[in-house]
C-alpha cells in the first residue's frame, strides 16, 4: 500500500506517515491487504476486529468476513472503488482495489449512523462534482478522500492521489494569484473560490473552480473539504466574450475621431468638392487603409469619374467592369472586394456617386461603421447641392405635365372638379403642409373628396370669393413626405403648381450643375405618367424674386411668415376685407391679438427688406 504510507504517486507528494496519520484518525474502521496479508489497519479496525497492536503481516484468512471479501477483491478493477454488504460482514464496506492489495473500509458497527454515513459516502461519490478531503492537522495538507467524479474531471485514480497535496493538479499556466489565494485561505482557515487551469494526469488543460472549505469538530479544525467543477465550456466562453468586447472596444476606439471629424466635414464644408476631399483624407488616415476614393456615375461616358481621392491615384472605371463600385452603385448597397470595398452615396434615393476604401478585409463592423458614414456623406453633398439653387446664377428650368392619381393636388383635383394653385409650403404643424388656393369647390366638398383619397387631408384656413364661385386658401397635407418636400431634398425648388381635370402641370427649378436626369427619374419613378415638356439652361442677372423672397423668410419667424402670407392670400389688404383677423387667427390657432402683433412685424420687417437701401433723410 505505497500510498497509505506516504510513497508519492503522483505530480505532488506529502511526508511519509500524513496519510497514516490521516487514516489513524478515522472512526471508521480501516483494513489493508496486500496479498492476503495484512499491510494496515486503523485503531478504529483494532478495535473492532480484535487485532493485534500492529496487525502488519497478519493474515487476512483469520478474519471472520474475509471469505465474503476476498472475492470482492479479485473481481474488482484496478483503480476502482465497490460496495459490498451481506449477513457475513459485521457492516457495509467499499473496497478501493489497487495494484496488488485492496483497502477496505466499513462503516462504523453497521447501525443507523453506519447507514447515514453509507448514503453520505454514496452521495459524495456519485456527485456531479469532484469532491476531495484533505487533512488539516498533518503536514502539506495531504487528500484522505477523493470521489469517482474527481478522477473523471482530472484523470487521477484515487489510489494515486491519497497522501498527496492536491497541488499535483497545478502546471506552468495555473494563475500564481489564485494559487495564493488558495493557501492563504488554508493558512487562514478561511472559505475560498478561484479559478484557474489545472491539468489532468494526460497533460490537458481544463479550468477548474475550486472551491476550498475548513471541517471542524468542536470548534477545532480538522479537514478541508475540497470541490473541482470543470467550468472549461462556460470559461472559454467567457473569454471568447471578452476578446469580443476587447475588439470591439478598439474599434469604437479607433472610430470614434473618425465618425466625429467625417460628420463634421459633412456638416461644415461650404461647398461639394472641399467636403468630398476632407472625407477622403481623413479617412485615408486611420491605420488599415490604403487610400480612399470618391467616383460619380458619368451616364454619358459609361464610366465612374474620379472625384476626389487620398493615398491613391485611381483612374475612371466602365460602369461594367468587375469591381466592388458599379456594383455598389447598381445596387444601392455595400460591396466588399478582395482589395476593395465601395459603398454607395445615396440620400433619399438620389444617387451622389460611390466611396471606396482600399485596405484589408473589412468586417461586419466596419462594413456598418462605413455605410453610415457614406449615408452622412451623401447628406452633406446633398445640403450643398441643394443650397446652390440659392447661390448660382446658372439655374435649369424644367416642365412637367404629372398625370398620376398618386399626386395629391391632380387626384384632389379630379375628386372634386376643382383648380389647386400652388402657393407656398409652411412648417407651421409637425406635420409639413403645401398651402393652395381652390377654385370651384366649396369647403365641404372638398373636405368630402380629400377623405375618398388615401393618405391626403386639407384643411380651408381662408374662404371667399361668391357663393356661386367659392374661391379657398387650403392646407394639403399628406402621410407621405410631399412633392415639394421630397424635390427640395434632391436640390430642386417648386416654382408651381396648377392641377385640374386630374392632371398637374409643374414647373421646377434646380442648379446647372446638378444631375437633372437623376432628379427626372426619380419623380417619373415616384409617379408614373410624368410628361417632360420642356428642360432648359438660363443665366440669373441680379437678385431674382425668389432670392429676395428667401432673404425676407430668412428674417421672419415662422409665425410671422404665416400671419403675413395667410393675410395677402386670404385677401385681408384687400377692401372691402373677405376675411378678418379674427378668422386668420383662429385659422393658425392663436388669439387675435397674438395675430396682429406676428402680423405688424412681419410687415415692418417686409418694409425694411424692400427699402434697406435708404438713408433716414431720402425723400426719393
């Protein structure tokens, strides 16, 4: 019995004589056999079997229950423990088979303590867990008990681990901290829980949560409980997600000035080309990037002309060629190529061209991170692409003549055999309306045809005119962004709006410079049977009505805005007055004094724009 008396048996070892010294203080009686030879017996197996003080060499025939046994012995494996119990056993034993001998230890006389203490053993050895006890009071702490699930967690029989510090367990990546922790709970006499790679007796490496517990009788420290659980699958977990979160972290990291200064380019640069090329140097800089560039579809040529570039000099690509930009451009969304990625420049659904990024591989993240800011790019081009209407003297004109159900004032127009004339749209309400005088249709009937119609309401905010020729000021609102929101998002400004007979005539404005066939298709897209009648090129000489119109609602507050055009539209500067200020106030939901104060404003503010060139004492 090379363990029973302290010989090492594995990567550990304890002092000779701990683990006798363990097995001594058992109540449990406690046999050992070698070759039908006594080798060991505790006091307790003295006592109760009438043995000899040192019953070594002994013969184990003499013993009134070794025939019911010895063949226990010799059909048990090596390394193995089993029950026994029978009428010719003074009470219930396990014996624990080794190379050449056995142990066999019984269970108390065989009363209801043995019992209890044989459904204990039973639940300790058949626990999910490796359950191990260490004996407190010798040397190094040696294991007097380990269960069968620690030797399916660690490999180790039990024959080769009694006798020893459980340290045999630990290898070069166990966690010196966590081992420290262990012994100073030991040293302490304390609980711990750690965790850290031990290794099995083949050499793999698991983690194990060890979890140490001082035994004490009357108050005195006697044992330590020790439990293995191997937490491999939840700890490789674990980690997995750390270096998830680790990564992440980087990138968010390494993004974040990214995202600040592209945003900001967007938002800040006055005009396309200044924003398209701080975009791709600034992009250019971050560490994984080759170069980066900036292409449009040139329809004419069949090509995507270069724009902007940084860190490389790309040539125009055939909108056919096989690359990751025809296809971004074709498709409307991100494609990622060996070298290249492209993602397409496009704000509500009108198409500025593409950005391609030259680098490594580019992951998911990184895929988002760049689709969103090519989405901030495009809205960026988009804002200065629309504020040229205002600053160019080169402007295109087209007309068109919309015969689509689709839009509002054509099919109100049919529904209630009426004329819409555009006048101006007003952000008032959350919601964006477009104000239209209607000829030809009392409120109730058009109120009446407006509900017939999906997604369209008005609202009369003026009626006049005769009761035979009813003429109304109307708010026209619709669920979807309206025709003259939706243009001015693509750069394009509405100059009017006549619909009657379910057809729509439409004149629009938008710069030279702009893409005009997209901003065609788009609307013959957005409502089938769109006419174009006419595209034509003027130059602008001083400032136009509209420029002087925008600088006035530039200086007017919203309020004031709509108290003045609700005035001259309901005709309350005409006499004899069709509507009162009363009825204007009600018709923007404020009190009448409210009214009149937004009113006089904006009309001292309309004479100030109109004569800001006089001095104080001009009489001209």
């Amino acid at each position: 019995m090379a363990n029973i008396d302290g010989t090492p048996g594995g990567r550990g070892s304890g002092e000779p004589g701990a683990a006798r010294a363990a097995l001594d203080s058992l109540i449990d009686p406690v046999v050992a056999v070698e070759e039908g030879r006594l080798s060991y017996a505790n006091a307790a197996a003295v006592e109760a079997f009438d043995l000899p003080p040192d019953p070594a060499g002994g013969s184990a025939a003499e013993l009134a229950w070794w025939t019911a046994v010895e063949p226990e012995i010799r059909e048990a494996t090596i390394g193995t423990a089993r029950e026994v119990s029978g009428e010719a056993l003074p009470a219930p034993a396990r014996i624990h088979r080794q190379d050449g001998g056995a142990t066999v230890t019984f269970d108390g006389d065989g009363g209801p303590p043995a019992r209890d203490r044989a459904v204990k053993d039973r639940a300790m050895n058949e626990a999910p867990v490796g359950i191990t006890i260490a004996d407190a009071e010798s040397e190094d702490v040696p294991l007097v008990y380990a269960n069968e699930a620690f030797e399916r967690v660690t490999g180790y029989p039990v024959s080769e681990v009694v006798g020893q510090n459980c340290r045999f367990l630990q290898g070069e990546e166990s966690d010196p901290e966590a081992i420290e922790a262990m012994w100073r709970a030991v040293e302490e006499a304390e609980p711990v829980t750690v965790e850290l790679v031990n290794y099995r007796k083949d050499g793999t490496s698991f983690w194990n949560e060890v979890t140490i517990a001082p035994v004490r009788e009357a108050g005195e420290l006697t044992h330590f409980v020790g439990f293995q659980n191997d937490v491999t699958k939840r700890k490789r977990a674990e980690l997995a997600l750390e270096r998830r979160t680790a990564e992440l972290e980087h990138v968010l990291s390494r993004i974040e000035g990214l995202v600040r200064d592209v945003t900001a380019a967007a938002a800040g640069a006055t005009d396309r080309p200044t924003l398209e090329t701080a975009v791709c140097e600034r992009i250019a800089e971050e560490a994984g990037y080759e170069g980066v560039w900036i292409g449009e579809r040139d329809a004419g040529r069949g090509t995507i002309e270069v724009r902007a570039s940084a860190g490389i000099d790309p040539e125009a690509l055939p909108l056919n060629a096989d690359h990751p930009a025809p296809e971004a451009i074709g498709e409307g969304e991100a494609r990622l190529g060996p070298e290249e990625a492209a993602f397409p420049l496009v704000h509500n659904d009108v198409e500025y061209g593409v950005l391609v990024v030259r680098g490594g591989a580019i992951d998911d993240r990184e895929r988002a991170i760049l689709s969103a800011l090519s989405r901030a790019v495009a809205s960026g081009i988009n804002a200065r692409e629309t504020s040229r209407i205002l600053e160019t003297d080169a402007i295109v004109a087209v007309s068109l003549r919309i015969d689509d159900r689709g839009f509002a004032p054509a099919a109100l127009s049919a529904a209630a055999d009426c004329r819409l004339e555009y006048r101006r749209s007003t952000h008032l309400a959350e919601e964006p309306a477009a104000l239209f005088t209607v000829s030809g249709a009392t409120p109730g009937a058009l109120e009446d045809a407006a509900a017939n119609l999906e997604g369209v309401s008005v609202r009369t905010v003026v009626e006049r005119g005769t009761e035979g020729s009813p003429e109304l000021l109307v708010e026209l609102r619709t669920e979807e962004p309206g025709f003259v929101e939706w243009l001015s998002t693509r750069g394009g400004v509405v100059r009017s709006i006549s619909a009657g007979d379910g057809e729509a005539d439409v004149a629009l404005e938008l710069p030279a410079a702009a893409d005009v066939r997209a901003v065609v298709e788009a609307i013959e897209e957005r409502h089938p049977g769109t006419d174009t009648r006419s595209i034509r090129r003027h130059e602008r000489a001083g400032e136009t009505r509209a420029e002087f119109a925008s600088r006035l609602e530039a200086d007017l507050t919203d309020r004031q805005l709509a108290a003045l055009r609700r005035a001259y539209l309901g005709g309350y500067f005409e006499w004899p007055r069709p509507t009162t200020g009363e009825d204007l106030a009600e018709s923007m939901g404020v009190a009448r004094p409210t009214f009149h104060e937004h009113l006089r404003t904006a009309e001292r503010k309309l004479c100030a724009a109109l004569f800001e060139g006089d001095e104080p004492g001009d009489t001209a």
